[in-house]
C-alpha cells in the first residue's frame, strides 16, 4: 500500500487563489489588493485600507468619507449587547467577551431572516454587516478594559477618525497624534494576511454557506491561540518574566533548556523575516521616543539580536505590537482583541470572496485507528 503524502498543518498547500493580498517571502513582501503594506500603512487610515480590501480599489475623497459616515454610525454597542458582555466573568479572557458580542450581534441581525438556505447573504448584505462590526469592534474592545478597570465606558466621538475614536474610547482623553498614527500603522498591518490560520477557519465555515457572523465568530476562536493572534499577549508576557535587557542571556539559556517557545518569533510562510516587521518596529521606536522609555527597546534589541544568533529564527508582527501596545497603555490582555478589530476587515473580505466562487470546504483524512472489529453477541438484523 502506498503512503498518502499528508501535509500536517496544509504546510505549503495552496488551496485556492485569492485577489485579496500576496503574501511573497522571497521578496519579504505583503501586498494588499497589489498596494505593498508599508505603503498603505504610512499614507492612509485603516478605513480607506478597509475600503480597499472590500472592494478592491482604494476610496476617493467621496467614497470614503461615505463609509466615514456608515462606521461613525455604528460605533455604538447596542444596549441589549452591553448587557450580554457584562454576563461574561470579569475574569474571562477578553477574546471570549469580543466572541460573545459577535455572536449576538450576529443573532440579533439575522433575527427572522428565515431559513438557513439564506444565511450566507447577498454581497450588499455582507458588506453592510462588514462595515457594521469594523465599526462596533473597537467600542467593544473598549468596553472590555475600561469594564475590568472598573470604569465607566466612553462614548464615540463622532468628530474622530477610527484610529483616534478608538483612544479616546479606551482611554477617554484625546490620543496625541503621534500614538495614534503608530495605532492606526499597527491596525493596518494586522488587517489581512492571506490564508492564515483564522482566516481559513472563516473562509471554511463560509465555504458550507453559513453567514458572515458564525464565520467571524469561528475566525475570532482561532485568533485567540498563542500560535496565532494570541502571540502578541504571550510576547509581553516573557518582556515581564525577564524584566530588563541584561537578563536576557540567562533567560534565554533557561527557555531553550526547556524547550519553550519563543512568543513573537517564527512564521510558518516567512522564514527570513516578516514584511510586517521593519514598519511595525519603526511605530515602536517613535512610541519609545514619545513616551521616553528607552528600557523598552535595550530589552526589544537584546532578545531579538541574541535569540536570532542563537536559532536563526525571525521576529514576526507580534513582536513590536505587544510593546507597543503595552506603552500606549492597552492592557495585555486586550491586546489579541485589538488583532480581531484589525482582522476583521481580512476575514470579511475573504468571506465575500469565498462566496463569489464557492466550493465546499472538505479536505480527506487517512484513518490510523484499529482495524475493523465487532461488539461480543452482536448479531446483525437480517
Ligand atoms: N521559539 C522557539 N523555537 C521555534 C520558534 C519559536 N518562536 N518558532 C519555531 N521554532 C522552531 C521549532 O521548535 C522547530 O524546531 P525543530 O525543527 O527543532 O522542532 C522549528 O523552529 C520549526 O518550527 P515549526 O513550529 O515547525 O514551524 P511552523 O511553521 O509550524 O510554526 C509558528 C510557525 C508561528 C507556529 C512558530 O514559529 C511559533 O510557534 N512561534 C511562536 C508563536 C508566535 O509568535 N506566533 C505568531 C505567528 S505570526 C502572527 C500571526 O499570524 O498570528
């Protein structure tokens, strides 16, 4: 009998194309809709590259000050969603609070839309629920810090843009401009990133004609693991556990002895360096500058110079957002629910093109259990 060649992990499987963005680790490249993200990420807001990804071209002034108006008017969580979310435990992590809100955003949306040969929507409809939940994400996000602080939400602010909403939201006090354009760098970057694990989780669930909601709910659950989105907490955890730059040697020794993980280094498709990194550790060192915070890098440049020497394994995108995030002031915790507002204009748009040229998701496996066998006494009917 022959070997079924299994790709564990689909590791360099390519299972479909998409339009949406190329991801080219010869060149250490990342194109969205053909625009390369460092470009995208020094001359526009996160919601002209949203607009971009949904529809494939950049917005004119008209076009996006048009999905300006749609987002402004839907920052505001729902009431009866408010509520849900103060259901969740204090103490549950943030990514099940954010999951939860979509769930029942989704519900309430969806309410009496009959059967479920509907569910999957038409294109307009998908938009309209994209352009709903980029907009209502970050007052979630939002929520849930100032809800584990124990302070009072904050109310959009019609007159920001989306990037200085969302600080004026988290933190309530008007964000200066340089810590919101190292945000909104950072929200770009984290936007869309082809077939990734979450992504594909979207794009499965979607491909058996599911809606848009169960598909971000599914895309939402896969973030959170630390292989993926969840990193960019893990990566302030071990900054804590080694405290400042000159213990990073000993550190280092012990977490290799012990075979641990490294959080915010390796990539499955970059194995030279992510894209993402050099525009992502540059919004670094303007929040170190802004903030004076010099340890911060000594101890950012001594773990990545030393574990690089040591394995040859690169920094990936979680690696200078977990600080960043951090000196801006988000909790730690909040930081993998801030990946899932960024995402989810990658995973919406992947949803909608998944249904314009839809195949149902359905790879094979090949059975390694015990060979066939009976229940004692059985006797089949005849
Ligand atoms: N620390 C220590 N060793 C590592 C690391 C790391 N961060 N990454 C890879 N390796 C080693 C790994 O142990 C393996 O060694 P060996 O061949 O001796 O067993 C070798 O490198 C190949 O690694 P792999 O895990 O087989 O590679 P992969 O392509 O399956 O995994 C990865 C990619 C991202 C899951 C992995 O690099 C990792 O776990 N990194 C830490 C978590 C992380 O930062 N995730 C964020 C990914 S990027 C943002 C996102 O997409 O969400």
């Amino acid at each position: 009998m022959t070997e079924p060649d299994i790709k564990k992990g689909l590791a360099g499987v390519v299972v479909d194309y998409t339009a949406i963005s190329k991801v080219n680790p010869e060149t250490n490249s990342l194109l969205y809709r053909g625009y390369p993200v460092q470009e995208l990420a020094a001359t526009q807001p996160l919601e002209a590259v949203a607009y971009l990804l949904w529809n494939g071209e950049l917005p004119d002034a008209e076009q996006l000050a048009e999905l300006r108006l749609t987002e402004r008017a839907h920052r505001a969580i729902p009431d009866d969603v408010r509520t849900t979310i103060d259901l969740v435990p204090l103490d549950a992590h943030p990514m099940d609070e954010v999951r939860t809100a979509v769930s029942l955003i989704g519900a309430r949306d969806l309410a009496g839309s009959g059967s479920v040969l509907d569910a999957s929507g038409s294109p307009e409809q998908n938009l309209e629920r994209s352009i709903r939940l980029f907009a209502v994400l970050p007052a979630i996000v939002a929520y849930g810090q100032r809800r584990r602080r124990g302070l009072e939400p904050v109310a959009p602010r019609d007159d920001l843009d989306y990037a200085a909403n969302f600080l004026w939201m988290t933190f309530g006090e008007e964000a200066d401009e340089v810590v919101v354009d190292a945000f909104n760098r950072s929200m770009i970057l984290y936007a869309e990133h082809s077939f990734n694990a979450s992504t594909f989780t979207a794009r499965v669930i979607t491909s058996t004609l599911s809606d848009l909601y169960s598909a971000v709910v599914g895309a939402i659950g896969a973030l959170k693991g630390p292989l993926h989105g969840g990193a960019n907490e893990a990566v302030l955890h071990i900054f804590d556990e080694i405290g400042s730059a000159e213990n990073v040697g000993a550190w280092l020794d012990q977490a290799l002895a012990e075979k641990r993980k490294i959080m915010g280094f390796g990539h499955r498709v970059y194995k030279r360096g992510d894209s993402r990194v050099p525009t992502m550790k540059a919004a670094l060192d303007t929040l170190v500058e802004h903030y004076d915070r010099p340890e911060v890098a000594a101890l950012y440049d001594a773990l990545e110079s030393e574990f690089v020497a040591r394995k040859g394994i690169y920094p990936n995108l979680d690696y200078p957002s977990g600080p960043a995030y951090n000196l801006i002031g988000f909790d730690t915790l909040t930081f993998t629910p801030l990946f899932v507002a960024a995402r989810v204009t990658g995973w919406t748009a992947h949803i909608m093109e998944q249904l314009t040229s839809n195949t149902l998701i359905r790879p094979l496996s090949e059975y390694n259990g015990p060979d066939e066998r009976h229940i004692d006494g059985y006797v089949a009917d005849t």
